[in-house]
C-alpha cells in the first residue's frame, strides 16, 4: 500500500538525505494549481484575499465544494469553495478559451444543483432559495500574448442579429487574469504561493527554451526551486507526485494538439472531398447549360439557313430574330453552299 501524501514540517525534514518519492495513483488528475490550493487552505484564502482586497483569516470559514466530472467529457472544474456568502468558481488555464463563460455556466448551475439537493431545498416551493453569488475567475499562464486582466462575457456568445427584439436577459462575466512571471505584480505580491507557483512555471519554460526535454525541464525546475526556496515544502516531500501531475499535463496539451491537427487534416480531407463532388455537379450543370446553348444555337443557325435558302433576305431574318445583321451573315458564310445575296428575292430568269 502506498503511503498517504502529507504535508512534513520543516522541522522533520533532513534536507539533502534521499527524498520520499511516492507512486503516483493513476486516477490522479488534478492540475497542479489545485493541487496546491485545495491542499492549503491558508494559501487559498490568501489568494483570495488577493483578488477581492480583502482580509479574512478563519480558514475554517472557507468550504470546498469542486465539482469532478461535470458537464459531459470527464470535464471538472479546477477549484470551487464557499466563502462569505459567495460561490468562487477557479480555473487554471494554459490555453485561451472564449467559451469559458458558457462552461462556468454549467459549472454553476451543477453546483447549485448539488446546494440544493444538499439543502434538501424545494425548487417548486414558494419559500425563496437563498443561493451564494458566483465568481468566476481563470488563472491563466500559456504561451500566448495576454494581457494583465480582461473580461470574458457569455453576451458575446449571442448572435448580433439585426431586429432580433430585446436583449438577453441572461449575463455572465469571467474575470481572466495573467499569471505568468512578470505579470500582475500586485496580485502575486499579496500572495506567496501564487508568486511562487509562477515563479516555478517559468522555471520550466525556461529550461524548455534552453532544449531541455519536458521530463528534463520538469527534474531541473524541481531541483532548481528546491535549492532555492520555491515551494520546496511542496516540492521536496512530493516531488514524484508533482513531476507526474506537470507530465501528466504537458502529454495532454501534446495530446490536444495532436488531436486539433487530426481534427484540421479531417476537415480539409473532407473539404477537398466536398469540394471535388460539388465541383463535379456544378461541372455536369454547367455542361448541361452549355450543351442546350449550343444545341438552341445550332437548331437557329440551322433555320435562319433554310430561311435565306428559301429567298428570306437577312434584313428581314435580324428584324424577326433580333439578330444583328453581321450575325445572320456570318451564319450564312459558315452553311456549305455560301448564299448570293444579290440574288435572294430576285426571280431567276429563263434561258
């Protein structure tokens, strides 16, 4: 059996004798993130602290309430926990997602779901449900350019649609939030262990940018913040347990990126696909039209022909027709047997 994962004080530690590693149970799916901050309830209410410039200190005040597998797809909500009187919705993201409003959501109406039954609440009563606000808040520490702070808004979903009538009557805001070194210096200032978990992130990117292998980046960061100080109550009694957790997120990401190429590859297959047999049938039509053009052309030329070679003069045929002039003569000129026009009309005379 494996040993259940503790926190060591500082004091029990023996600092360069071989660290305690532990075997990773495979049902181990949470991010690093939360798993530094539903483990340390000081740090989670510090970091809330942070963003609301606040200062609560009871932290049995503060309730976990996360979610796993919500919605559809083993999807889970990173962190969700009850605090004066709010819902604080946390997701950590490397990645830029605009739907993040419609997933939190769900999320929202999964946990109220869950509050209610817990309450044994009637939802079809007439006594009024008290239910916490929600807050929704993204962590984010990708690659790509983001600014400091931004807000992302479920309105931005609905379509602008001219003359549609009211607005909607439903709203939901997402506050995004820039994690990466270097950025809201505020923010990580009032919270350590968000300035250190930053600080470690950016460690291993920065080994990756040096070449380093992601299992490489990750042993190098390890030891890197170990040696000075970073989050080392975490990272040396659990360092197996974080190399697999950070493994275990990068083989997602490749994975994900791997699949979105599957994905784009399928659609221009299929779009090729597509194309060819519409390009076939416009191909058929587009020959069909121009086959019953050629053939109502050549059946005209062939009557305006018998009409000159039965005395019509071509004055006559472009009124009736419509045709210029030039026209019903360049038809006559490509009949075998050129026309005489001089002669159309005119009685021929007796030897």
């Amino acid at each position: 059996m494996n040993p259940r994962m503790e926190f060591v004080p500082r004091k029990k530690r023996f600092l360069r004798l071989p660290l305690r590693r532990f075997v990773g149970n495979r049902n181990v799916k949470d991010r690093l993130f939360c798993y530094i901050f539903e483990r340390d309830r000081e740090a989670l209410l510090k970091l809330y602290n942070a963003l609301n410039h606040t200062d609560y200190r009871d932290v049995q005040a503060l309730e976990i309430v996360t979610l796993d597998n919500v919605v559809y797809m083993s999807m889970k909500n990173d962190m969700a926990f009850l605090l004066a009187g709010a819902l604080n919705l946390y997701e950590h993201q490397s990645t830029f997602c605009p739907n993040l409003p419609l997933r939190f959501l769900l999320y929202i109406a999964a946990e109220y779901e869950s509050l209610a039954a817990k309450a044994k609440a009637n939802i079809y009563g007439q006594k009024l449900i008290p239910l916490p606000a929600p807050q929704c808040v993204v962590f984010y520490n990708g690659d790509d350019a983001m600014p400091d702070e931004q807000y992302l808004r479920l309105a931005d979903a609905f379509p602008d649609t001219p003359g549609a009538g009211p607005s909607s009557c439903l709203e939901l805001t997402v506050r995004m939030l820039n994690i990466n070194y270097g950025h809201n210096s505020g923010l990580t200032a009032d919270c350590r262990r968000l300035d250190e978990y930053s600080r470690f992130v950016d460690c291993i990117k920065a080994y990756r940018r040096e070449g380093s292998s992601v299992n490489q980046a990750v042993e190098n960061a390890v030891t890197y913040c170990i040696d000075h100080g970073i989050m080392e109550d975490i990272l040396l009694p659990f360092r197996a347990e974080v190399t697999k957790m950070l493994l275990t997120e990068y083989n997602e990401k490749k994975y994900m990126r791997m699949f979105r190429k599957e994905a784009r590859e399928e659609g221009l297959r299929e779009g090729r696909e597509e194309g060819r047999e519409e390009g076939l049938k416009e191909g058929r039509e587009k020959g069909r039209e121009e086959g019953l053009k050629e053939g109502r052309e050549e059946e005209q030329n062939r009557l305006i022909g018998t009409m000159l070679q039965n005395g019509a003069s071509p004055e006559y045929l472009s009124q009736m027709t419509g045709l210029p002039l030039s026209e019903i003569r360049d038809i006559s000129r490509k009949k075998k047997g050129r026309f005489d026009f001089s002669q159309v009309g005119k009685k021929k005379k007796r030897p």
